[in-house]
C-alpha cells in the first residue's frame, strides 16, 4: 500500500474534511476566507488523514471526527502563518508566504482567528478528553516555538534540546491528532496510548526527515530555498551532529558561520560537503528510522485491518518522501 | 465608593489572582515567564477584578473564578502582545512595547502561548458553559481584530462598523468575565445575561473613552504619543463624528490627513481644533455615557449588595477616568 493508495481510500473521508474547512472559514471578515483558503490550499492534510484513519481503525469516523480533522488542520495552518512571520518568510509551500503577500499584520491576526476558531469550535463538540488533548498540543506547540526560539543561533544545542523541541512543535499535534480518532472511538486507555504513540514517533521522524531534506533536497523538489534552517539560526540534527563530530578547527569554522548575518553558497558547500563525508545526513534519517519502526510497533495492540495497513503506510511514507 | 475603594475590597481575590498568573507563567521556556511578567506587570486588572465581583455577587469566587480570572487576564495580554506586533507600537503602558525589547517573534510566539495556555487551563475546570464563553470570547477578539485591520485607513467606515470591532476586539471579553462569574455561581440564564450584557456595555464604553483619550488626554497620562489611532489608520469614533460634520472642503483635507503616510503636528492640531468645534469627543463620551447606563439598569435583577455596588462604581470609573 502507497501513501496514493492511502489517500485514495480515504478520499471521501477526506472530502467531507474539506466541506467543514470551508464551512470554518466563513467570517464576517471576508480576508479571513482569502488567506485562509491561499494557505490552506497548498497542504497535503497528513494531519487530518490520519486523524480520520485513526477514527476509521477505532469505528467511528462520523461527524465529530471530521470535524477534529478540520480542526487539526486549522490550528497546524495558523502555525504555519506565525512561523511565516517569525522566520520572515519568503516561500510557503513553494508559493510566497503569507506575510509576503498580506502583510504581517494580517498574517498574526488570521493565525490567531484559525487557532481560537479550532478551539472554540472544538468545545462545542462537548467531549472533553478531546478538547484536553488539542488544548494541550496547542499549548506545547507554542511552547516548542519558543523554545526554538531561544535557542536559534546557539551551536552548543545538544541532541537531546533539539528532540525536546521538534517533540513539543510537530509531533505534539500529529499524536493528538492520531489520540483524537481513539477518543472518539471510546477505545480503551492502553489503545489511546497506542496511537498517541505512534503520532509521537511518526511526529518525531517527519521533522527529522524535514530537517534532513533542508541540507540534502533538490530545491526545485523542496519548494524553498536550501540550507533554510541554517540561515534561519535553526540548529537541527544534522548540522548537530556535524558540530560533534568535527575536528576542532573544523567546529570552530562551522560555528563561525552560524553565527554569520547571512552566509553565502561557499559557506553553504562547506557545510554540505562536510556533512557528506561524516555522514550526518544518514545520522539524521537513522533516527527517523527507528522512530518509524517504534510507531509500528506501537500498533500491535490493534488487530490487522485495512485501517491499520494504512497506518503503516503513512509511516513508510515520512521516511521515503523526497530522500 | 470609588474604584480606589473597590480595588480595596477586592484585594484577597485579586492577591489569590496574581499568585494564580505566576503560577501560569512558570514553563520550560524562561522567557515566557520574563515577557509576561513584564508585560502582566502594567495592567489594572480590572478584567479579573469585574470576573471576582461577579462570581462575589453570584456566590462562588472559589478557585474557579480565581483562575479564570488569571486566564481572561492571559487572554486580554495575549491580545495586546500581538496587538503591538501589529501596530508595530513603540510604548504601551508607558513602558516600551514588548516587540521593541524582544523583536516581534518572541512576542507573536508568547502570545499565542498565553492564548494556548488560558485555553487549555480552562478546559481543566470541566465546565462547558465557561469554555463557551471564554472560547467564543477569544474567537471573537480575533475576528474583531481583523475586521479592524479591514477597515485600516478607510474613511468611510460607518459608525455602526466601528462599534461592531469595539464589540468584538474589546466587549466581547470583558462580557466574558462578567458571565463566568454568573456562570459559575450557577445562576439562573436571566442573571447570566444581565451580568454579561453588564459587562458588554461596559467593554463598549470603555474603547469609547479610550479611543477618546487618544484625542483629549494628556501625553504624559495617557504613556503613550497623542493622535496614535489616527497615524495607525485606525478610525474611532470621534474622528468619524468629525468626518460626518464637516463642510466638503474640510472632510476632504481630513481625508487627506488619514491618508498621509505620517501626520505631523500640524495636521493632528487642525484635527484638534475642529473636533473641539463640532464636540466630536463629547459625542463619543455622550455614547459611552449611555452604555454605562445601559449597563447599571441590566443589574436591575439582582438586589442590592455590596457586590453590586461595586459593579456600578466600576461602570462610573469607565466613564470617569482621566476626561
């Protein structure tokens, strides 16, 4: 099974998430819709899709479940659009940024509408294990933000900061997504867990293998410029693990260019050649890896079915995608 | 009895408020607790005070209405943290505004870990009816935030627009408290509405008065430059009276003035002058005048007491404070 079979199957699932999106845009103010639907478009709904897979293994993907799948999207879209204006963006998604084309001022006020209109319109769902879950991701994600924040620009990150924040900025959402279908299907406690677990894990490997593919995609593939997160002050696992294995005149040249305003492509090839021959790419996928395997692993609580294939399927898929 | 009064009487529930907001404050991130100690520092707290008045009268200021208290004040400086990105602000409550000490990522990011935050700590309380409002509240906050943002520079806003943003940016919030008050002293829906129709009355002529100070008070009471909505592009109701009662030539050379990318002193004394001809800011007072009797009439339904006596001097401190 493929991540096209995937999406394929839950294509009418997927429909409905889209009808509720749309229904959630409607405002008085009609740039809400605009810059909703400009960003909005452009998303491949991996949250919701495993949300309502999720739902589907756990025997009830009705209203409720599409409506949290819409949610989901909607809160992981307005992070998107604070980030735009924290990283200054250019390029979203292979389109210009939001803040680009709007203006800063729209982009932190419609992120602000997507977030408390998700939650708000979670509440009236009235079940309160899932408004715990989403309120919690929402909170950790913000909290993973900052975080990151603090510690761009440091090459003195260690691996472990940086798991604490990819954990807390991505795989918060994508487990609370995975523990909503769970929630809704009254599973039981040990299978609630399952799930969340495997959004944790599968979480935890899409942002290694994003980090990853920012030092070694094709742009054109990518959407965005490469070695992004490096002029962003965003220290993540491969150039960590390059710093840690590097000789010291090696470290002190890569911190040197850290800590630069803007570095150039020489700057750039250095880093990517080096990280070539120490292989930290690889280093970063590994860890992806095992994480993906762990996920699996975390399903055997669940009896096979065509639901659960599925969900190994998206798990296969954050580790193949673009590598 | 005068607000000096009521702050006093209230000064146990709104101790128990502050020890709530450090308690919220404390996170991962030592930044979240600096940028909003800073930023809580500033604030009157008249928001929390209304909520503990109103769950006093109602019967229930318990622990509930302590940390839902603390979580509408989280809420009200979220809103200002982005408020100021927005506005691009260099002062706010006579303190340099946070994005001009933290750059505008870590005050997008803290804020929405406040919004987050409140939300979540909300959900805790199991209570439906104040997580409709509170969240609803915060849904409309931002709504009314962008319809603002719309209107940005247009000198053909109506009045009645300009009162539906105030509704939603500033009301909507302050109703809010006033409810869960009544909410959680489970009080018949007659009182909950009067509590918070009290309380949207209020919040209404609250932005009144302030977008009024904006033209009338003195620089070094109101800690911020005079004539800051107008070189913001934002058009409150004292400049919309002006347009509506000017001569053509005259509301011509005004809409001149809005559309300039900076006034200077100049045009913001032209302004001045004819306002005080045509009374624009004693046009908008009369209105908030207005709904702060609206508002005191909605208490009707309860008898007299303290509490309630507090709540009318709260309404007459709205009115009264630096005109």
């Amino acid at each position: 099974m493929t991540i096209t079979d995937v999406f394929e199957s839950y294509k009418s699932d997927l429909l409905r998430v889209e009808t509720q999106i749309q229904e959630g845009l409607k405002s008085r103010a009609v740039l809400i819709g605009q810059v909703g639907n400009y960003l909005l478009g452009g998303g491949k709904r991996i949250r919701p899709l495993l949300l309502m897979i999720s739902a589907n293994l756990c025997g009830n993907p009705g209203p409720q479940a599409v409506n949290m799948a819409a949610m989901v999207e909607f809160i992981h879209t307005a992070s998107l659009l604070h980030d735009d204006v924290v990283d200054d963006a250019k390029m979203r998604r292979g389109k210009d940024a939001a803040n680009n084309i709007w203006g800063n001022q729209a982009t932190v006020l419609i992120g602000d509408f997507l977030y408390s209109k998700a939650l708000h319109d979670s509440v009236k769902l009235e079940n309160q294990a899932v408004l715990e879950s989403i309120s919690f991701a929402t909170q950790t994600m913000s909290e993973g933000e900052v975080l990151q924040l603090l510690k761009t620009g440091d090459p003195d990150i260690t691996e472990e900061e940086y798991m604490e924040i990819i954990e807390a900025k991505t795989a918060a959402l994508i487990s609370s997504a995975c523990r909503i279908g769970a929630v809704l299907g009254a599973m039981p406690r040990e299978k609630q867990e399952a799930l969340a677990g495997y959004g944790m894990d599968i979480g935890r490997a899409f942002q290694l293998v994003d980090d990853t593919l920012d030092y070694t995609a094709r742009e054109d593939k990518l959407g965005k410029a490469l070695g992004k997160d490096l002029g962003e002050g965003k220290l993540t696992l491969p150039l960590i693990h390059l710093i840690g294995n590097s000789a010291p005149e090696e470290a002190a040249k890569i911190r040197n260019i850290i800590q630069e305003q803007s570095q150039d492509r020489e700057d750039l090839e250095y880093i990517l050649s080096l990280m070539r021959e120490r292989r930290s790419a690889e280093y970063a996928v590994g860890r992806a890896e095992s994480f993906i395997e762990r996920a699996k692993g975390r399903l055997s609580v669940f009896p096979a079915s065509p639901h659960k294939d599925a969900l190994y399927a998206v798990a296969d898929y954050v580790i193949e995608r673009e590598m």
